[in-house]
C-alpha cells in the first residue's frame, strides 16, 4: 500500500511539473510577440509549438483570435486542489499582433461576487477607444477584489513590462487552499499597484481590505 501511494505521489508530482512547465512556456512564448509588429506567421508558429493546448482559433470582423489554456485537470479531480487554469490570447488585425493578453485563476467559493482568485494582463499596440486611459501602464482593479488586472500599451517600459507579465505559476498546482490574494498571481505588478493605491485617496484603504498582504512579495 505505502508502494502505491508513493508512487501515485510520484506520478502527481510529475504532472505537476509538466503543467507548470508548459504554462511557464506558453508564458514566455506570447510575450515573446510584439504588440504592433509580430505577424501571423509568428503566432503560426506560436500555435504549432503549443497545439496541445489550443483552445480556439476564430476570425470576426477582420480580427483572428487565437486562444490556449492549460489546466490542473488531475490535481482538481483528485480534490487536491480547486480548480486552476493559464489562459492566454493572441489577436491579429491587418495581419499584425495588436493584443495579447493573459490570466491565471484558480476558483475559490469563498468570494460571492468573483468565483476565483486571478492575475490578468492584457497589453495592446493602442489602447482601444472603448478603455480611456492617461497612461501607458495601470490597474484597472477595484480595491478589494480578489484578482488584479493590469493593462499595458507598446509605449510602456520595458521594467513595467517585466512586472506586468511576471505571473508565479504556483497556483496552479499548489494542493490545498491559501492563494486568495492577487499577489499570488502578479507579484511584481502587485507591488506597482500598491504603491499607486498608496499614493491616491485610497491611501491606508489597501491594508484595510488585504489584511493579509505583509505575506506578499516586497
């Protein structure tokens, strides 16, 4: 019997592994497009590599869209874990990248308005005119909620960049609870955040709504 549980733990552990390591892959590979100048044959290629997590490829009104999303199918239905998944799009106009985007979830009943913790990022060539911002990289993120989305156009900084798209995959494999803070999806751009909270009205209303939040990465 121990033989067996051992092994089982074995065999979860290496599909932990695989998981994260595709996520962590597919990650790195749609940031590697350029928002303005990658191509359709980039995202072809893109496609091919990660085929086995292809979700979806439409064409609407002149835009492709290309999705993947890779899950912790196993460790959910083994109830080691709720339910957590990457996603990530790519979409194509006049047959250039104009917007990619990404998000990490992992489902928690215990928030009643938002059925999931999460990190997500979508970053444009342009803004569209339906998303007035003022500045090339922001937070369009209640205070309060369970996730944290963050938005970027190709005229952000290469440092913000990095912090937008610096996504921890624990998430989605860590057995057992906890992960109900946005830091544990966006980091770095949780730290951006706060300091944008901190700096606003809503100053000391950050800590009063993330008690937790010492826990995250300073």
């Amino acid at each position: 019997m121990a033989l067996f549980l051992t092994a089982g733990a074995a065999v979860l552990a290496c599909y932990a592994y695989q998981i994260r390591t595709q996520a962590e892959s597919l990650l790195k590979d749609v940031t590697a497009l350029k928002v303005g100048t990658s191509t359709e044959s980039d995202v072809q290629e893109l496609t091919q590599r990660h085929r086995h997590y292809l979700v979806s490829q439409t064409y609407d009104d002149g835009v492709s869209t290309t999705t993947f999303q890779v899950k912790n199918t196993w460790l959910s239905a083994l109830k080691l874990e709720p339910p957590a998944l990457f996603g990530a799009v790519v979409k194509i106009r006049d047959g250039h990248v104009y917007h990619i985007g990404a998000w990490l979830l992992r489902y928690m009943k215990i928030f009643p308005t938002f059925g999931a913790s999460a990190g997500m990022v979508d970053e444009y060539s342009e803004y569209p005119h339906d998303i007035p911002r003022t500045g090339h990289y922001g937070f369009p993120t209640p205070v309060g909620k369970p996730y944290l989305s963050v938005e970027l156009d190709s005229q952000a900084t290469s440092s913000q960049r990095q912090h937008a798209w610096d996504f921890s995959f624990r998430c989605l494999i860590k057995p057992g609870g906890g992960c109900d803070l946005p830091c544990d999806y966006l980091p770095s751009a949780w730290q951006d955040w706060k300091v944008e909270v901190n700096e606003s009205p809503l100053s000391g209303f950050f800590n009063q709504r993330y008690p937790n939040n010492a826990r995250c990465k300073q």
